[in-house]
C-alpha cells in the first residue's frame, strides 16, 4: 500500500508536525512506508491558471510539483496535514492544491479520473487552529471545504478529518487531552481500514 503525506505547516515541529507523526508512527507500526513532502521546503510555484494543462491535464511548469504529480497518482492514501491561517488552509497546503488544477483538466474535461488501484483510495485530513472553538470552527470548515474539493478532484471518495481548535503555542497539541491518540488511531484504521 502506498501512503503519502503533505505537511503544510511552515513552522518545524509544530502542533500540525507532531500531529502528523503521529498518524504515520501508527501506519508504519502497521507495515507501510508513508512519504511525507514538506511543502515549506519544496520549490513549487503559485497555479498561474494559464490553461496549459486544459487540454492534456499535464501542467506545464516544471518544479517539485513533478514528484507531487506523480506520488498522488500512484498513491493509496493519502494525508493532508495544515495549520489553519486566517480560517483557511496554509497558503503551502494551498498552492499545491491550486496547482492539482491538471488533475482537475484530466479528471473532467479529458474524463480519465486516477483510477482506484488495489486498494481503493482514501484520506485523512489533519487541522489544527489557535482561534477558540467558537471562531475557529469556521475556519475549519472552510478548510474542509478546499480539501474535499481537493480529494475529490484526485479521486480519493472518501476522507475522515480530525481538526483541533484551541492549540497555538508550539506544542501545545502535546497538552491536548485527544489529539495524538487520535492521531495514532485515525492513522492506523487509515491503512487497516
């Protein structure tokens, strides 16, 4: 089973990190390697929305994308993990998500969706917020609102999400009475499931 992940947070070792090891300590104690990306160190440029993978759904730029493209084609699961900025994803989680533009162009203008593999594809979407429940809540949910259009548009039909509102400071998701053991749990039904 091929398991990927994209870390989103620019800050190392924050509460969105410590989350996502987590979750892949449990799948790699259930067998499986997970690929992370660090979108905070890759070279990938904003979607320039040109229309150059209109009709090929092939972008035409060349940067780390290359490796994304080809990762979230072959992958069985996949996690997208961010910090949640101004009630919205990180403009790192962001932009790689914009540039999946040419597996929009593929999926429904060319109709040819990744297909399933052996497996099936699913996702776990992993959020973490410092606004108090009342007002990150909305930030959460536009979050989740760009990643299922995300999951969608790369042919993964199902997700489960875990989102923590209330954790700021660097590490204080450790103080968190759930969040790593659901981490953990998530991630292995994840690859179990």
């Amino acid at each position: 089973m091929n398991v990927i992940a994209f870390l989103g947070s620019p800050r190392e070792g924050g509460n969105t990190e410590l989350l996502l090891k987590e979750a892949i300590k449990s799948i790699e104690e259930s067998g499986f390697n997970a690929h992370v990306f660090t979108l905070n160190t890759m070279n990938i440029m904003p979607c320039q929305n040109c229309g150059g993978c209109d009709e090929t759904g092939i972008c035409v730029y060349e940067d780390d994308m290359t490796q994304v493209y080809e990762a979230i084609r072959t992958c069985d699961r996949i996690i997208l993990a961010s910090p949640i900025f101004f009630s919205a994803l990180s403009a790192q989680t962001k932009m790689m998500i914009d540039r999946c533009q040419a597996f929009w162009c593929e999926k429904y203008l060319l109709r040819k969706p990744i297909p399933a593999g052996t497996y099936g594809r699913k996702g776990l979407l992993l959020l973490v917020g410092g606004q108090s429940k009342e007002i990150g809540m909305q930030g959460m949910q536009c979050a989740e609102t760009s990643a299922k259009a995300f999951f969608r548009t790369i042919s993964v039909p199902e997700h489960k999400t875990l989102s923590y509102t209330g954790v700021d400071t660097k590490g204080a998701v450790l103080k968190h009475p759930t969040a790593l053991k659901d981490a953990y749990e998530t991630g292995k039904e994840l690859v179990e499931g």
